[in-house]
C-alpha cells in the first residue's frame, strides 16, 4: 500500500520527463517522416526507398538510414561529428525577434538557414542528373529542415538563442528550458494525443486546411506563434513590453494549452513533406524560389 503512491509518482514522471534523443530530433521528426510517407503515392515511396539504398554511400555508418525514422533525424546525428558536419549547424533555423517586424530575407546570409535550405535541398532532390547518394543526402536534410522550421523556437526569438536561454520547468519537471521542452516533453505529448492517431492517410479536406505555402511562410507562421502564443503563454504577459524573467514555469493549464498548437505543426510538417516530395519527384522543371525569379 506504501508503493502506490510512489509508483504513481514515477508513473506521472516518465510520462512528462523527455529523452534527450526521443525529440523533434528523433520522435517528432519520426513522426513527421512516417505522416509524409503515409500521404505520399506509391511512385512516390518507392522512389523513396529506392534511394535509402544509397545509405553506405553518404559514408556516415553512425547515423544509419535504414529507415524512414532515421532518415527523418539524420540531420540531428551527423551535426554531432563537429569536424565534419559542423558547417551545417545554422542550417536547422532561422529566428527573427518576435517583437519586430517579420523579414523573410533576415538572418540567413550566404543561404545559411533553414528556409534557404529547404529550397535548396528540394531542388536538389528534384535533380535527377545528380547522384543518388547526393540526392538522398537533399532527401535527409529536406525531410528533416520542413520539420525544424515548423518548430516555433527555430524560428521565434527573445534574445534567448531560441528559448535555449530560458530556464522552464514543465509541470513537475524542473530544469529545463524552453526550446527543450517544445523540442522534447511537449512534442511527445502533442504525438500521443488526439482522438485520431496522427500518422495515417488525410482527406483531401484535413490536407487543404493543413498545408499551403513555402518555406519562408512557414518561418513566419512559426515566428508569430512564438510571439502571439508560445511566449505569452510561457510568461504569462506581454512580451514586447520590457524585459522577460530568466525563468519561467509552465503550468499544467499552459501545457494542456499547448498541446494542440504543437500537433497541429507536427501534422502540418509531416503534410508539407509529402507536398515536397511529390513535387521533387514528379516529372518536370521546378518553379524557381520567390527570390530567384
């Protein structure tokens, strides 16, 4: 009778504490990778697949893609080998303050960001002169840039690196910060709930309302729910006025608040995926970035 209580208590912990290696980049990338295949043709996939053959080719057998998971977070794994990945570090965001005005071509010099990369990657992926491995390269970082961009804090900034200088704690969770726990807690629960399960086939009706738009809108819809939602709701005031505390600590209302905002940007990005690839893969020239017309 004593343990009840406790094991309630490390029952409620697993549910809310992340896994470092369980976040946007592995379970919700995961998930936006799965919900893309799952909206795709079959031409599609199997052009897909097709290309995960390459995988001995990138040469890069520590982070494996042997699935469409691993795929999906490849970009995560190799950024670990510094020496060799570490110029694409900038590449997974692109943040603008939340309390100016929106500018699509902001903080991304030479293409050094995630909205310039998404276009990039998609044309190179479109290429079909370019060599496989090549190609399934602009596949990985494609798969998993849609995904980053969708996340409000890689895109959304306070003076705070994207959340990643503000001390949270989630619930009964302490010593976190932001961007963690966006990146980890809350996309795990966003995944897990909801009436209906979030990787499966979308009418045409879900898909319309879901998905639209290139990169840089994207980058903005992010940025204006970090402003209009994430931030305010973290600090429970407005943000624009002053200084925000060091630290913070989101109540369970404001976690239960969240969680739909954080599926929707889950199934928007898995969505957007599929839109993607079926336009990389078909037949065709691409049309040319807003920019580059």
């Amino acid at each position: 009778m004593m343990l009840r209580p406790i094991l309630a208590f490390v029952a409620a912990l697993a549910l809310v504490l992340p896994v470092p290696a369980m976040s946007w980049g592995y379970y919700a990338h995961g998930i936006t990778g799965r919900i893309a295949m799952a909206n795709v043709s079959p031409q599609v996939q199997a052009k897909v697949y097709a290309l995960l053959k390459q995988d001995a080719a990138l040469g890069t057998p520590d982070c494996p893609i042997d699935t469409v998971e691993q795929l999906a977070s490849w970009a995560d794994c190799v950024r670990r080998e510094g020496w060799r990945w570490g110029y694409t570090a900038a590449w997974h965001y692109r943040t603008a303050p939340i309390c100016e005005a929106y500018d699509a071509r902001r903080n991304c010099p030479g293409g050094n960001c995630v909205t310039a990369q998404i276009d990039r990657n998609h044309r190179i992926l479109a290429d079909e002169s370019l060599p496989a491995a090549v190609r399934l390269e602009a596949l990985a970082f494609l798969v998993h840039f849609v995904g980053d961009v969708h996340q409000p804090l890689h895109s959304g900034d306070k003076e705070d690196r994207g959340g990643n200088g503000r001390e949270a704690s989630y619930g009964i969770v302490p010593d976190m910060n932001l961007h963690w726990i966006w990146d980890g807690a809350l996309a795990e629960r966003a995944v897990t709930s909801g009436a209906e399960p979030i990787v499966r086939r979308y009418s045409a009706e879900e898909r319309a309302a879901l998905t639209g738009g290139d990169a840089a809108e994207w980058g903005r819809e992010s940025w204006q729910i970090a402003r209009d939602f994430l931030y305010p709701s973290a600090f429970d005031r407005p943000v624009c006025e002053g200084e925000l505390p060091d630290e913070t600590a989101l109540s369970q209302e404001d976690i239960v608040e969240s969680v739909p905002v954080a599926r929707r940007r889950v199934q928007q990005a898995g969505l957007r995926i599929a839109d993607m690839l079926e336009s990389a893969f078909a037949p065709g020239p691409l049309p040319l970035p807003e920019r580059d017309r």
